[in-house]
C-alpha cells in the first residue's frame, strides 16, 4: 500500500523547530528564521552562547529534507516520520548510487503509532551559535589555563586571534565543545563550571 506523504511548507517547518528547541532547551532564546531561494527553501538557527551547535543540530538536522553527495555534486530528496508529539524521524530516501554516487537507498518503519510521512519544505538547517563577550573571555581563560599562556589577541568585540594556526585551530575546537547553557532548574549564572584556576585568570587578566 502506498503511503501518502504530507508536504510541510518551510514556514510551518520552522515552526515546529521553534517548538523542538524550547522544548529541549528551555529558557534559552533562539532567533529561527526560513528563506527562500531560487530551487529550495532553508532555514537559519542563530543564538548567543547556550548550547554548541551541535547540541542544536542533533535535534534539528532531522527537519532537512535534503542530503548531499559531494562525490558527485547531487542532492536527494529525504522523507521523514513527523508524530502527533512533535518528535521526528527519518522514513525513506532514493540515495544516489543509482546515479554513481555513494549514498544508498534506504527506508525505516515510523518510530510512534501516530507518526505520518511528511516532507520538509527546508532543503536545509544551519545552526551557528555566536558568543558574547563576557562568554569569550571565559573560553580564552580557560584555554590560557589548559595550555599555558601564548599569543592572543583580544579585540573588544569578542573576536580573539592567535598568531599561530595550529593555536587558534585548538582554540576554536575547544570553543566549539563549550556549552554555557544552563537548565532553568539549576542555577541561572553565567558561565557554568568554571574552577577556581580560571577565575584567577579572569580576574588577573586586562582584557
């Protein structure tokens, strides 16, 4: 039997983003916003500080209704499972392999009784978190205390620049994986976990 499949707009999509991450990270303020483009649709997450962009994505990469094939430049098509609890999940794809790419053809049974076929009006959703200056300063901080003290500068917008690539490189990675969201349930400070060696740092450095 063939199943129907509900098209969803990128409007209403967003939506239901909105949703998935106020459910997930309560009190924390996310700006989402969807556009549309000649060929598709996507949509942009953006925030201060809170969760990583990873945290974000693994809730809201499955709101894509697009994957990608770089080994030959070509884009497929995705379903999804959309339940009546706002939870999502994927349904089925071609893949590209019938096109000599690498990507397979694949198919899943719906994840809740309630779940129907939908397809995304988001190509695409891209999550970039930006860090506020108090945020950045505790982030190089930290950095100064786990590797020692090297070239930095600090520019008063929050941007920082190491004279070295493979420094700045360390750095960003350690930034990447640094939440500063914290549960409404616990305790609303800013920064979060941050020891006794790096208030020192924060306190001694003229930044």
């Amino acid at each position: 039997m063939k199943i129907e499949t509900q098209y969803i707009s990128v409007t209403d999509t967003a939506k239901l983003i909105r949703r998935t991450l106020a459910k997930r990270f309560p009190g924390q303020v996310f700006s989402v916003k969807s556009r549309k483009y000649s060929g598709g649709a996507s949509i942009d997450i953006n925030w201060f500080d809170g969760p990583t962009e990873k945290e974000v994505e693994s809730v809201t990469k499955c709101f894509q209704s697009r994957n990608f094939d770089g080994s030959i430049d070509m884009g497929v098509h995705v379903d999804s499972w959309l339940a009546d609890d706002g939870s999502v999940s994927f349904a089925h794809t071609a893949g590209t392999q019938g096109s000599g790419g690498f990507l397979p053809a694949a198919s899943q049974e719906p994840h809740d009784a309630t779940a129907k076929r939908v397809s995304f009006g988001s190509n695409f959703v891209f999550a970039s978190r930006k860090l506020s200056v108090e945020a950045t300063k505790i982030t190089l901080a930290e950095f100064h205390v786990k590797w020692g003290d090297c070239d930095d500068h600090f520019a008063q917008d929050g941007y920082v620049h190491f004279d070295h690539y493979e420094i700045q490189e360390r750095y960003w990675k350690m930034v990447s994986a640094r939440s500063f969201y914290t549960d409404p349930t616990s305790s609303p400070s800013v920064p979060q976990s941050v020891d006794s060696d790096v208030e020192l740092m924060l306190s001694n450095r003229d930044f």
